[in-house]
C-alpha cells in the first residue's frame, strides 16, 4: 500500500500536540500545517487513494504512536488504538487537537 507523504508526520505532531500542550510551540503548528497540505496534494494527485485510506491512515497511525511514544516518555497505552481523528479533521485547515 502506498503511504501518503505527510501522513506519518501529521499524525505524530497531532499526537503530541494533544498529549505534550506545555510543549506546544510554532514548530510544531508549522509541521502539522505543512504536512495537512501535502497529505491533501498527494490525495488530489492520486485519487485512488481514497479507496485504501483506512488502511494507510491505520497504519500511519501505529507508527505515529509508536514515535510519539518513544519521542515523549509517554507510555504507549496512554494512545488511543485507533486513530481519534476524521479524515475530515485531518484536512481541516484550523483543526488542532486538544
């Protein structure tokens, strides 16, 4: 399955944007806003994409929790299992979980 460039970083900034707010920071707002509209260019560019989106978003996912684990000193099982954002929140423009 082809992974979307951006997805694995978005989901990990949002993670710790949302588990980490002391550390919230421009850096970090920047990478979640740079990676939200290159995941959206890659979705345009391939629209097939769309039909495999739960599986690529699923695994983009584990792999965002497993670095955000290890980037913070959160324990793993503080993560939710699956992805606790639409793709819909993903694209939004202003959407930064609390």
């Amino acid at each position: 399955m082809v992974k979307p460039a951006g997805l694995f970083i978005l989901l990990l900034h949002m993670l710790k944007w949302q588990y980490q707010p002391g550390r919230r920071g421009n850096s970090w707002k920047f990478s979640i806003d740079e990676q939200r509209l290159r995941f959206q260019k890659v979705l345009k560019q391939n629209p097939g994409l769309k039909s495999g989106i739960a599986e690529i978003l699923s695994d983009a996912y584990e792999l965002a929790v497993m670095k955000a684990a290890h980037e913070t000193g959160l324990r793993f099982d503080i993560f939710p299992v699956a992805c606790p954002w639409t793709m819909e929140q993903l694209i939004q423009k202003d959407f930064y979980p609390d």
